[in-house]
C-alpha cells in the first residue's frame, strides 16, 4: 500500500518583523499567539497551529508540515530512507518531532503524527433563492455590516518551484499526493483525496518561494468583507472577486507585507478516490472583476546563493 499523507498541518516563515505578522494575520481575521519566541497563527475555534512564524534578516518559507497516520513513523522512515533521502533534525524555526527532510528545491518538509483538527461550523446559511427562503422579515444587511470575516481554517498552500514537473513527481513519489490538475508551465495543484481539489501545489518560477496560502470562509460576503477590511487597513494590492476554473473556488487575493499573497476563499471543489486531472491549458478564473495584477507571479524572495 502506498504511503500517504493525511493532510495539511501548518507551514513554517520567517520575516524580518514579528509584531507586523501579527498585525497583518489579526488583520486578516486570525489569531495570534506566541510559542518559544515565534508568532502562531490560528484560525478562530480551531484547535491547530496553521503557522508558525519566526524573526530573520529576510522573509523566506521555512518548512510545509504535513499530517501522517498515528503509529506510522516507523514505516514512514523506513519508505523515505528507501528514496535515499536524507533525514534531518528540525531547522530554526521548525518545532521538534516528526520526520524532516528536503525537497527537490530545499524546501524542509515535516511529516508529524498529528490529527488535522476539526474546525468550528459555518452554521445554516440562509440565503434566499426565488421561493426557497429560510430568511424572511429579516434584514441580512442588518447582520453583515458590522460583521467581521473570520477564516475557519487555512485550506491549501502554494509554493514557487524551479521545476514544477519535478516537484510534482517528488511528492507523489514520497508522500503520495496526487495531482488534481495543472497548467502546463504554470501551476499544479496536487491532493490527498478525498476532500478539497488541492491542499498543495507549486506555481512555476526560477527559485523557490511562498507564493500564497489560501484560508477558507463562510461565503461570498465573508469573502467581500474580508477584502473591504484589509483595503480599509492599508493592504492595497489585491485580485479579485472572482471564481477559479481549477478547483471552482470563489477567491479573493491580498498581497502581504513581504511580497506574497494570502487567499479568501469559499466553495472550493470536493473530490473522491476516483478523480481524473481534467486542466490544462485554461485560465485562472471563469469569471473576476479584474485582471491579476502582473507581480502576482513574481518572486520576491531571494534566491538561494549557488
């Protein structure tokens, strides 16, 4: 049986300000705590860290850590060992424990027997559709204007690959993702089925980077709102409302303080055991209200010295 990760956990930054990460993930909607000198981000009634972030000279991604099944390490070490890879201890800034090792571009990756925590209820939504209307003598404006958007978990992460068909075959190969879609010379988006079209993937570039995390909302106006707040709060550049082609999900995009994006999003695709790659060549959105600003497949992260 092949080996496969059960999900998401949290990923690992560095930035040259901590009290600025903590005001632009508060911003954002998120909390903020501390742990042994880094800034922890959570999402608002979910029991799991989602970001671990440290203090450097320069913002670079630490490390993408990833859930596997309890009591499975063992063979885990075994399977990576097989590949030839190189175990490590925990990098700075990376929490002890679980297995760590390199991917094709350096990136640390940590395998950690920890359950993806659940995450609080959206509750009903009632939204009114011809004559389907759960709301009636009710104002929704009353309740939404003084609302504030508040992701429940942070959904899917994507990384800047030197080599997107390389890194492709590497996670499939160690960790038993599986490849939901991509664009060509663009982006691949990869899943461990079932659940959301992509918990993970890469963006084309010349170096590794962060290019975006992507946090989950209630709906449409949690999207708006969250989006109005950050513009309000002085984080200017964005792209969006819009709908996806590959993964179908309502987004709407914020560049942060260190060059890369962070993501609203809502109604993203669900996929089973049996799903088949169906992108290639298609755009990033059915529809959106504006074009992607053209720094949104920059870089800015240094390159690693040769």
């Amino acid at each position: 049986m092949t080996l496969r990760v059960t999900g998401l956990l949290h990923f690992g930054m560095q930035v040259p300000d901590l009290s600025q990460g903590e005001k632009f993930y508060g911003d954002f909607g998120l909390e903020t705590g501390e742990d042994d000198g880094r800034l922890v981000v959570r999402c608002d009634g979910r029991d799991q860290d989602q970001a671990l972030i440290s203090e450097g000279p320069k913002k670079a991604i630490g490390h993408v850590a990833f859930g596997i099944e309890n009591g499975s390490t063992d063979e885990w070490t075994r399977h990576l060992e097989g590949l030839g890879l190189k175990l490590l201890d925990a990098p700075a800034g990376g929490r002890e424990g679980g297995l760590w090792f390199r991917d094709p571009d350096g990136n640390h990756i940590n395998l950690r027997e920890e359950p993806l925590a659940q995450w609080r209820s959206f509750g009903e939504q009632t939204y009114n559709w011809g004559d389907v209307a759960p709301r009636v003598d009710q104002a929704a404006w009353q309740t939404l204007i003084n609302s504030r958007t508040r992701p429940r978990r942070m959904g899917h992460l994507l990384l800047f690959s030197s080599d997107n068909e390389k890194s492709e075959q590497f996670y499939t190969r160690t960790i038993g993702m599986r490849l939901s879609d991509k664009i060509p010379g663009g982006a691949t988006f990869m899943h461990s089925a079932p659940g959301d079209h992509h918990i993970f993937g890469f963006i084309q570039s010349t170096h590794p980077g962060l290019h975006h995390t992507s946090w989950e909302v209630a709906n449409i106006d949690e999207i708006a709102i969250g989006a109005q707040t950050m513009s309000q709060r002085g984080y200017s550049e964005a792209w969006g409302l819009g709908r996806h082609s590959l993964g179908s999900n309502l987004f709407t995009y914020i560049r942060d303080p260190w060059g890369s994006w962070i993501e609203y999003f809502s109604d993203i695709d669900k996929i089973g055991e049996n799903w088949e790659p169906s992108g290639t060549d298609v755009p990033p959105a059915v529809w959106c209200a504006m074009m992607p600003p053209e720094t949104f497949h920059i870089n800015f992260e240094e390159a690693p010295r040769s």
